[in-house]
C-alpha cells in the first residue's frame, strides 16, 4: 500500500491524502461504514456505490464464526461473496473478543472464546487472525491485539500492552510472507496503552518500528469521558509517524470525527450512523432528530432541507415518522441512506476546507451549527 499526502492545513495537524489499495484509490479523511457480517444492514452495495464510499469495513470474528471461512473461500473471497468490488478493511475481532470478557480467556498464545451464537468453543491467535483476513482477501487487515476497558488498573494495561506488541510481532511475521507468496493486502498495526500517556508513547513506538503500512488507535470510545478522549486523542497522535495513514477505530459522531481530522487523523469507522437510523435517529445540520417525536406527524418537509440525498429530495419527515411507527423496514432503509450521505457529505466538505486551508473555520461553523450554539 502506498499513501500519498495531497494538502496540509496550516493553522493544525488536518491533511488530505490518498490510499493506493487494490480495488482502487481511497481519499483521505474517510468514513468506514460498517459491514460487520459481509453486509452493511439496510443498505445494497449499489446504495454505497451511489452515495460515493469505496471503501467499507467487515469483521473478522463474525465471519469466522458465520459463515465461516471455508465458504468465503469457495466463493473466491468476501468481495465476491458480497459482491463489493471496491475496497475493504477487516478488523481482527480483537474488540469482539474484548467485548466477550465473561466468554473469554487470554494468554500470550491467543484468545480462547465461547461463541455468541452457539456457545462453542474457539482459539484465534495473531498468526490465525492474520491467515483468515488473508483468505477473507482483504485489502486492509488488522492486527489482533488485546483491548483493555476504561477504569483498567496500570497492571491491567501493562498486561494487555504487552500481550498486544507480542502478537504484532507475530502477527507481522506471518503476513511478510503472505505478501512474498503473493497477497495484496496491508497489516495495520494498533496502539494501546489504556489512558497511560507513557503506554501509549511506549505502544506507539513499537507500532512505529514493525513497520507495518500503516497504524490504528485503539482503545479510545470504549466509555470514557469526552474530555479524556480528547486528550489522549491529542497526545497518541503525536507520537505516530506524519507519512503513514493513521486511523481512529469506532467513532462516529462529527465532533469526535472533526477533532480527530483535526488532530491528523486519516480514517475513522462507526456502526453508529446506521444503527441509529434503524432506532430513528437521523442527522442534520442542526443536530439529530428523533423520527418518531409527535410533533413530526404533519412536517411535509426533508429530514435536512441542506441535504442532496435522494431520500431527502423525495420523502418527508411525516412519511419516515409514519413508517417508523408502523415498523416499515423501509424506515431503517431510508434513514441508513440518508445518515451515511450526511457523514460522506461531511468528509468531503472537510476535505475541501483542508484543501483551502480554512479547516478550523469549517470545523467552528460546523459544530456550532451542529450543536445550536
């Protein structure tokens, strides 16, 4: 993979840039939507195609456990078993595993969980994570690392660091010869630490000398105060190389997005748009609205009066609340479609202010309509 820096703000850390992947060129700032199982839900590969994304973001521990990974392969990989022929990155299922902590255990040899869905037991380990994203065919994969919770003791977060840098090694080890055998993809490699800052200096530079394509934060959104968040946004950012695409996992709220441009940050992924739209919540410029309030029944107009989606130039905020109501699977189609447009739009007009220099400006503009200040 190569990363071409394009424009730099001058008053922060902002840039645009391109990705050089295998089913084609990624602008950067980007927005993952998240296809977790192969599919991202209420949504065709057509409707993303339409909107503009080409890139999307699939899950290794879900399609592990279903359909498994001797399907994809008999399909000769995830983009033609989904019929996506652009760009795709895998997470490791590290945050999944994370997510499992009564199911699961870990060692240095891996992790051993009971599977969600069957109760049956599992093992993956770095260089097995690395082999079913080899085999998935993904154009970017991630390491397998070992995520601590917010609150986590020094111990806890020594630990889980530790175990997190032996399993890049590894990880890292199987994919070089991956790539001399012939596959495509990148390994990005994930900072850790918990909220230590000399952790995350420690785990940044570990990332830094395996010299993986390119580096992820992990370990920020996992419940902590926005404040932190920040902060420790502010500082890991520092301490990540400038020329390699860097990449904030799970957020999706603008402000968190806008301020992590800001800070330099290339790429960014969330289920949040579209799981909100399934409980109808919709974007706008003024905020986010709740489909379902009352006082919608009789507004004939778009759900955002500024937006260019299809779904707000031909329905109204009336006909989402009325199919919401009557529990319409047309409702979480509708309002996926316009939130992931809301976010691809808000990118792109980053990009452009990145692009004239006036980022901060637009950031300011943004949230403060955003927020109704």
């Amino acid at each position: 993979m190569q990363f071409t820096i394009t424009e730099k703000d001058n008053s922060c850390s902002a840039r645009n840039g391109v990705l050089h992947l295998p089913h084609g060129d990624v602008q950067t700032p980007v927005f993952m939507p998240v296809g977790t199982q192969g599919t991202v839900k209420a949504l065709t590969v057509n409707d993303l195609k339409e909107i503009g994304y080409n890139l999307i973001l699939s899950n290794t521990y879900h399609l592990y456990l279903r359909p498994g990974e001797e399907i994809i392969k008999k399909a000769s990989g995830l983009h033609k078993f989904i019929n996506w022929d652009r760009n795709i990155l895998t997470d490791s299922g590290g945050f999944q595993v994370f997510s499992l902590s009564a199911l699961r255990k870990i060692t240095q040899e891996g992790a051993k969980f009971q599977s969600h869905i069957d109760g049956s037991t599992h093992f993956i380990s770095p260089e097995k994570a690395v082999g079913i994203q080899v085999t998935l065919g993904s154009d970017i994969q991630m390491q397998l690392d070992y995520c601590s919770h917010w609150g986590a003791s020094r111990k806890e977060a020594e630990e889980a660091l530790f175990i997190t840098n032996e399993w890049l090694g590894r990880a890292k080890s199987v994919w070089d010869r991956e790539v001399d055998n012939g596959y495509k993809g990148s390994l990005f490699s994930i900072v850790q630490g918990n909220f230590f800052p000399d952790l995350r200096k420690q785990s940044a530079e570990v990332c830094t000398a395996s010299g993986t394509p390119g580096i992820a934060i992990g370990g920020l959104s996992v419940g902590e105060p926005a404040e932190l968040f920040y902060e420790t946004l502010s500082y890991t950012s520092e301490f990540l190389p400038k020329e390699k695409p860097r990449y904030v996992m799970g957020i999706g709220t603008p402000e968190y997005i806008l301020t992590a441009i800001e800070h330099g940050i290339d790429m960014f992924d969330c289920v949040l748009l579209t799981r909100e739209a399934r409980n109808g919540r919709v974007y706008t410029r003024k905020g986010p609205i709740a489909i379902k309030k009352a006082e919608l029944a009789d507004d004939f107009t778009p759900i955002d009066k500024e937006c260019g989606c299809k779904v707000c130039k031909e329905y109204s905020r009336a006909y989402l609340r009325h199919l919401f109501k009557s529990k319409e699977i047309l409702c979480s189609m509708l309002a996926s479609y316009h939130n992931l447009y809301f976010m691809h739009d808000l990118i792109a007009n980053a990009r452009n202010a990145i692009k004239e220099n006036r980022f901060l400006e637009y950031k300011k503009e943004f949230l403060a309509e955003y927020e109704g200040k």
